[in-house]
C-alpha cells in the first residue's frame, strides 16, 4: 500500500508530536521526507522542521536545510533562504553548536525584512545569551522593528 501524500504525513507527526508520541512522528516524518518530491515545499516544511526539532532529530533536520537550501539559491528566493538559515541556527543551538548558529543567525540577521528580521535577532540574542554575553544580548534588542508596526500574523509569537 502507498503512503499518504507528504502533507498528510506532516500533519499526522505534528499530533503526534503534541501528544508526546515521539517515536510516532520521527516515523511519520521519516515516511514524509521519503515522498516525491523531495525536498517537500516549503508550506510543510516549517511544521517537518518543528517535528524533527522537538523529537531531536537533528542530522535529518540539519540535511533538510541543507537540501532546502540549496532549492531556494538556485531559485534566487532570498527571504526563504533567510528563513531556512533560522530555522538551521535554532535547531544548531540546540545541539550546543553556538559558533555556526550564530554565524547563520547574523548571515539572517543582514538580509531578514520584518518578520524574519524579528526571529533573526532572537536567535542571535539566544546564541548571546548562551554565552553569557548579557550585555550584548540586550544590545541586539535595539536592532528588532516595531513589532507592532507590522499587519501579519506571523508576528504573534514575538510579542509574548
């Protein structure tokens, strides 16, 4: 029997993961990630991203950035490319690798437009902070746009 379409998949690991069933959504992202096409787009590749995060999957994360990243230099998109590269820095400070996560927060952090400009600057404050560069950390605050100047929802987890 065929699997389910990608997006079906996603959807299924991102319940499964909210109900703490782990082992269930790294499976059911596993079998997402082995559909065609491969890279999946991007509309389900931010929840693939939030499952393989929370259920630590990080090499396969960390590859799917890569892949991910490589689609959207060839198609010029530089805003996805930006968000691709938070996505990277956050999952890379997780696993402690401070150095690259800060160089893919800053590399965002240059290009980002608002909302992307708004998650590059908490990643670069989490990698200051990690390092116990208070002083710093704060200093990045001065660099976020008016959260509330901006009209998209996207926003929202920012202003909490």
């Amino acid at each position: 029997m065929a699997d389910p379409p990608a997006q079906l998949l996603v959807m299924s690991a991102s319940y499964a993961v909210r109900g703490n069933r782990a082992a269930e959504a790294q499976e059911l992202a596993e079998r997402a990630l082995a559909c065609d096409p491969y890279p999946p787009p991007m509309e389900i590749c931010n929840v693939l991203i939030f499952v393989l995060r929370l259920v630590e999957c990080y090499d396969t994360l960390q590859r799917l950035c890569e892949d991910l990243l490589a689609v959207a230099r060839r198609r010029g998109a530089m805003q996805e490319l930006v968000g691709i590269s938070l996505f990277r820095a956050s999952a890379l400070c997780d696993c402690g690798v401070v150095a690259d996560a800060e160089a893919d927060a800053r590399w965002a952090l240059e290009r980002a437009d608002e909302v992307h400009r708004m998650h590059a600057v908490s990643e670069v404050i989490r990698v200051l902070i990690e390092r116990d560069e208070l002083d710093e950390a704060e200093g990045a605050l001065e660099q976020c746009v008016d959260s509330l100047s901006s009209h998209s929802i996207r926003v929202v987890p920012f202003l909490t």
